[in-house]
C-alpha cells in the first residue's frame, strides 16, 4: 500500500528574505491567499495564508519543512513613461492605477486607454517588457485594498 502523499505549504510569508529557490509571479499572481505553484526548481506547493497578501519581488514563502521560495517579478507587458513626471504621475495616481517610480520614467502596465490620455499630456510613451513592482500604499505595505480618507471623513 502506498503511503499517501504530503502536499508542502506555504502558511508564512518573511518580507525581503533571501531563498534558494523561487517563484516567478506578475503582478497580480502576488496578490493570493490560497494557490498551488511550483518553483523554479520544479517544487510544488500549496499557499494557504490565512489572509490575502500582497506579496513584493524579494518576499519568501516559509515552506512546512522549513525551506523557503522567493518571489521574483515576472516581465509582462509595461508603459514607461516620460516627460513631466509630478504632473503625470498625478493623472496615473487620480486614476488609482498602480504606478512604479524611477527617478527618470514611471512605469505603468500597458492600457491602451491611459497610453492615449499620458500622449495627450505630453508624454513619451513607449511599451516595454519589464518586472512590474508599482509603489505600495501610502498607509501601509503593498496594494491599497480601497480608498479611505480616514476616521470622521465625509464626502458630500
């Protein structure tokens, strides 16, 4: 009789540590509670966090067994952008689309619709393939999950 197989899982996630293995995810793929992947090196294993995370290019999951498999960024379909940037970073950010800022481009991912509008701004535009790593939230690590002006704020 055969004994039954253990599915390793991921239950942890150390920000910023180093791992001899990896996953690579897009931008959305690290956005999970509850997933199956396998590794580089060919693993497989379960995510079962008990919440939702964001998870950042460089975080670990911590395996049962006590291995530990990093998060690299995926390269996928990306806008950098150039020219005016407080001004177009204001456009992209009032538009609550995630935005990753370098001293000399944003980057954004392709959407055609906000191509045209950061064209019409003045921008230089010009779609590259890159690891997406937008900027967390303001309050605190990773993606903002709403839009909340805090405690007593009252929009009319």
């Amino acid at each position: 009789m055969n004994a039954p197989l253990t599915v390793l899982r991921a239950t942890e996630i150390l920000r910023a540590t180093p791992a001899d293995d990896a996953v690579v995810l897009d931008y959305e793929g690290r956005f999970l509670r509850r997933k199956r992947l396998t590794s580089r090196g060919g693993l497989s294993f379960m995510v079962d966090l008990p919440e939702t995370v964001s998870l950042d290019p460089g975080d670990a999951f911590r395996l049962t067994d006590g291995r530990l498999i990093g998060v690299i960024a995926a390269m996928e379909p990306c806008l950098r952008v150039e020219g005016p940037l407080p001004r177009l970073a204001w456009h992209i950010g009032n538009r609550h689309t995630p935005c990753q800022i370098a001293d000399a481009h944003l980057l954004i991912r392709a959407d055609h619709v906000l191509e045209g509008m950061l064209r019409g701004l003045g921008a230089t535009v010009t779609a590259t393939m890159a690891p997406f790593a937008p900027e967390g939230g303001a309050y605190g690590h990773g993606r903002t999950m709403g839009h909340d002006h805090g405690p007593g704020f009252h929009s009319h």
